[in-house]
C-alpha cells in the first residue's frame, strides 16, 4: 500500500512539475510590469512608423478603467517633440461625438429617433418626397438613401461654410435609394445631424459638444473646427504629409467643410478620457447606450462606431478617420475593457495599412507577439520605384527595337497592340469612377486620388508615355509600308 502511494505521489509531483513547466510562459506574461510592456509598444510603433515613412503620431491606450498610456511620437518639422497633449485631427471618429449628441437630446425628450428629420425643419420643401421619409436613425446608420454621386461632399464646390447653408440642399437632391434600404457610407448625413442638434439645443454645434461632452469628460483640450483650414490655421498641429514615392511631403490640408462628420481636434490623453466614457456609465441612460453601440438594420455601422462582436474579442466597437494628410484609427473591446486610438500626421494612403498599428498594439498587450507584414510602405514604394524604372528601359529598349525591326506590322497586330497599349491610358481617365466603384460609392477628387496613389499614378503616367511613343512608332512604320 506504502509502494503504491509512494508512486500515485511521484505521479502526481510529476504531472504538477509539468504543468508548472507549461504555465511558466504565462506566468512571466502575467508579471510583466507595464513598463516593460509600454517599452515593448514603443518598439513596435516605432518600427512600424519608420516602415511606413510617418513622421509623428499620438497613441491613447486605456485598460481595466484606467489610463494604460497617452504618449506621442515624433516631432514637429521645427523639432518640438510630440507627445500625449499634442492636437491632431481625429477626422471621421468626430461621427461618434455627433452620434452621442444626437442621443443625449434624444435622452432629454427633444428628438425621436424614428421621426422624419423634416418634421423638425417644417420649412424644407423636398421635390423627392422620399426625403421626408428619412428619420433621425437612418442618417446616424448611413441609410439615409444618400451618397456622394446624387449629394457631392468632397467634390462639392464651393465648399459650405456653415451647417446653416446646408439644409435647402434637401429640397433640390434625388435620393440614390429608398431610406432604411441601403447602407451608403456619406459625411453631410452626420451633417443634417449636427444642424439638429443646433436646431434642438438652441446652441452652436461646437459649443454644444463643449458644454455637454468635452468638459463633462475632461477633455480639456478637445476642440471642434467647421473647416479644415481652421486646421492648417493652428501652429499647435503637426503638419500633416502625404507620401510621394515613399518620400513625406509636407502639405496644406485641402478646404473641406467637416463640421458634424470630421472636425474634432483631440490629444491622445483627451481620447483617452473619451474610450473610458463608452464603460463608465457617464454618457447616457443604459438603454440608449446600449442602442449607441449596436450594429445597424444594414450593417455594422450603427450609431457612429461599426460595432461587431467575435468569439474572442467579444463586443467591439470601432472607427477610422480620413483626411488627405491626417489619418486616425479607433478600437474599444467592450468587453475587454481595452481602448486604443492612435493618430497620424499622414493621410490616406493605400500601401500603408494603419489599422494594423491598433492590431499589433492589442497583441502586446495580450501577450501575444505582433505581426509584422514586408507589406510595408518602404517595401512596396521601392517596388514601385523599380517598377517606374524598369518601364522606361523597356520603353526605350522597345522604340529601338520597332526601329531596327524589318518585319512588316499587319493590321491585326496593330490594333491589337493599340488596345493592349491604351489601357493603362484608359485606367489614367477612368481612375475617378473606378475608384469610386471599388470605395462603395466614395467620390474622390482628384487631389485625393493624387496623395492616396501617387506612385501608383506617376507609374500609370510613366507607362502611358512610352505605350504612346512606341505606338507612334508603330503606325509610322504600318503607313510606310502601306506606301511603299
């Protein structure tokens, strides 16, 4: 018997040596200080913003109800350091602020979610009777029936200067859809809903979100602007840039009325204060909290946030913010009790993905190693520098090749080269819709197409040129010998 418990002992010390060999690694995850985990952050956004050519940024980080970390990056292009109370523009996060007003008066009695928003603005005479149909819910959720193509908003010009100018434009639009029947992301919808809340307040939009949002939150130094110049205006933002081969060129943000939709300027530690708040209970009634971060009838995008919910992660509520040299990304695991806001002094560009920056920060922190992709800005624009290379020494190795050639060209082969040859022209024309098309119905203007591809767009230019030259050569050759 003393054999045999003397061997179940043996057994059992073994099986808890082992386990204890197993749950080692997750012991030392479980110890590490946030110093440790703060530098390991560091580290990886430091690398990622040198991989991606970003000059500055600002980082909120809240954990457990806390303040995990508000810290920033970089400099100004006179050399001030960036930090935690540096302003940047959160652009299109600004929805979810606008959101929360509108929810806030509607906690107050003064609007109803499900009214028609021209019931509170009698004096709108739409020509499309739908347009009285759209109700305060179909324009937070983005189902109001509009889009850029029938209702411009970048492309628009001149641009608004007030949110006073923008309601008679409800009378003159036709509605792309039916509201409540299809999702079209489309900024003036949370325009319309900015104009409402001066209607029902009796207050300005901006001093509105002061009185009732930033100061009850602390945000101390969390501002709204109507016009992105009033961006370019303040010496205390960075400077934003757009990327033009992998190089940073510092740039004016282009006018654009963003009131309602894009124009808070926020610090890292001011958002901080503002993802502890969607926990806190500090916002709203629960029931109207609990309809703020749910998806929508057409989709995640609800109430200003796309709010999704996986086995892992649980309940998360998110959104990205764009401007031309500004970029913002926002993720709150609701469940989790994890916020992260990160900001950029760089824009929209499509070979710098920033969501992957929120991504590899989550993983930090959950002890997990982050993923680092070669799909970086740096590699991708050497690609495309090698890439405009190699068309030219083609171009130009091909024009002496028709030169030298003696074999005759048949029309066959020539109309055939011209179709091949024309298409990067015809991509060069059609750019605008064709982007519009792939971006669900986003009208781009020009400006905008320039500093989210330009790389792309001077290859497209490089590769238009020589298919040019050659195809001159082409039928200079076709027509001599057709004369002959």
């Amino acid at each position: 018997m003393r054999i045999v418990q003397k061997k179940m002992r043996l057994c059992l010390g073994a099986l808890l040596l082992i386990m204890a060999i197993l749950a080692a690694p997750v012991s030392a995850l479980e110890v590490r200080s946030n110093a440790e985990i703060q530098q390991e952050i560091d580290n990886y956004v430091k690398k990622n913003m040198k991989a991606n050519h970003i000059q500055g940024a600002a980082l909120a980080i809240t954990n457990n109800e806390e303040v995990f970390y508000a810290q920033g990056y970089g400099a100004f292009s006179n050399g001030r350091d960036i930090n935690g109370s540096t302003p940047f523009p959160i652009a299109s996060l600004s929805k979810s602020f606008t959101a929360l007003a509108v929810l806030q008066l509607v906690d107050k009695g003064l609007i109803d979610l499900d009214a028609p928003y021209t019931s509170y603005f009698p004096d709108l005479s739409p020509v499309d009777e739908r347009v009285r149909h759209i109700t305060v819910r179909n324009l937070l959720n983005q189902t109001s029936g509009l889009n850029d193509k029938v209702n411009p908003d970048m492309t628009k010009s001149p641009q608004y200067q007030s949110l006073q100018e923008i309601k008679p434009s409800l009378n003159t639009v036709q509605l792309a859809n039916d509201p409540g029947t299809a999702y079209s992301y489309h900024n003036p919808n949370y325009q319309y809903l900015a104009l409402l809340v001066e209607k029902m307040s009796g207050q300005s939009f901006s001093v509105y979100l002061k009185n009732n949002i930033f100061e009850p939150l602390g945000m101390s130094h969390t501002f709204n602007v109507s016009t992105t110049q009033q961006i370019s205006e303040n010496s205390a933002i960075p400077r934003g840039y757009y990327l033009l081969l992998g190089h940073p060129v510092s740039h004016t943000e282009p006018f654009w009325f963003v009131d309602g939709p894009a124009g808070i300027i926020s610090t890292a530690e001011d958002m901080a204060k503002w993802m502890l708040a969607q926990s806190n209970g500090r916002l709203l009634a629960p029931e109207l909290m609990e309809q703020y971060h749910t998806a929508g009838q057409s989709g995640p995008y609800g109430m200003g946030w796309l709010a999704e919910e996986d086995e892992q992660g649980g309940r998360m509520i998110s959104h990205s913010g764009i401007f031309w040299t500004y970029k913002a990304e926002e993720m709150i695991y609701l469940d989790q009790q994890l916020g992260i806001t990160m900001m950029f002094d760089s824009g929209l560009n499509m070979f710098v993905d920033y969501s992957a920056f929120i991504d590899g920060i989550a993983r930090i922190i959950h002890g997990e190693r982050p993923e680092t992709s070669i799909f970086n800005s740096r590699n991708i624009e050497m690609v495309m520098i090698l890439l405009v290379i190699a068309t030219i020494f083609w171009g130009v190795y091909t024009h002496l090749r028709i030169h030298r050639s003696t074999k005759g060209i048949t029309t066959g082969k020539l109309i055939f080269s011209s179709a091949v040859r024309m298409l990067p022209i015809l991509i060069l024309l059609f750019l605008s819709p064709l982007v519009t098309f792939i971006g669900a119905g986003r009208v781009l203007p020009w400006y905008g197409l320039w500093t989210t591809m330009s790389s792309l767009i001077i290859w497209l230019v490089v590769l238009s040129i020589v298919n040019i030259a050659n195809l001159v050569c082409y039928f200079r050759r076709y027509y001599l010998a057709k004369s002959d």
